[in-house]
C-alpha cells in the first residue's frame, strides 16, 4: 500500500475494528479496499471501519466504501463508519450520501 494511508485491525468485543489513517484516493483506493478486506475476515457480525484518522477522501474513496459495504453484506456482516461529526470528510460523505447506505457515528462508542 502507498505510504498515504495505513490500515490497522484490532477486536473489540464481537466487533472487528478497521482504523484507516492518511489519504485515500485514486492511487490507493483499491489497496485500502483491500487491507480493510483481508483485516476484516474474521468472522465478526459487525465490522466498523473508523475514518477519523483519514485527511483526506475523494470519490474513489467514497466508491471504495461501498463496494466494501457490498462485500461485507455479501458475508451477512454489518458496516458502520466512524467519522467525526464536522470533519471534512464527514461532509463529503454527506454530500455524496453515504449515510443513506451505511450507518456513521462520531466515535467507536457510538
């Protein structure tokens, strides 16, 4: 993966956690599809993919999120995001409605 971005998984509870950090765009979007694929099969019924740490996010990212949002669907498993509320990329998700497809919260705790 391109040195923008960097994705790290961890287990919380039954919830398997993606936290994406840097820029996702046309040049790494499919490797970031990719890492938050391979980090989320491990069988966990919700999988939350946590963008706060993300900068920057342009369309290729916003088409990245759903087809993993098709993918994780496919596998019966649950998608949220976590995007801080007011962030640039949380208005971007907004304004390209991703929300209506794929829940967003603020934080991890809801």
């Amino acid at each position: 993966m391109s040195g923008l971005v960097d994705v790290v998984a961890a287990d919380r509870e039954d919830v398997r956690i993606a936290r994406v950090s840097g820029e996702i765009d046309l040049s790494n979007a499919r490797a970031v599809l990719e890492a938050i694929g391979d980090a989320v099969r491990s069988g966990a019924t919700s999988i939350v993919v946590d963008l706060s740490g993300v900068t920057f996010l342009d369309s290729s990212g916003i088409a990245m999120l759903f087809r993993l949002q098709q993918r994780i669907a496919y596998s019966r498993q649950e998608l949220r995001l976590v995007v801080p509320r007011g962030s640039t990329v949380r208005r971007v998700l907004e304004l390209a409605r991703v929300p209506d497809l794929i829940p967003i919260q603020d934080t991890l705790d809801g």
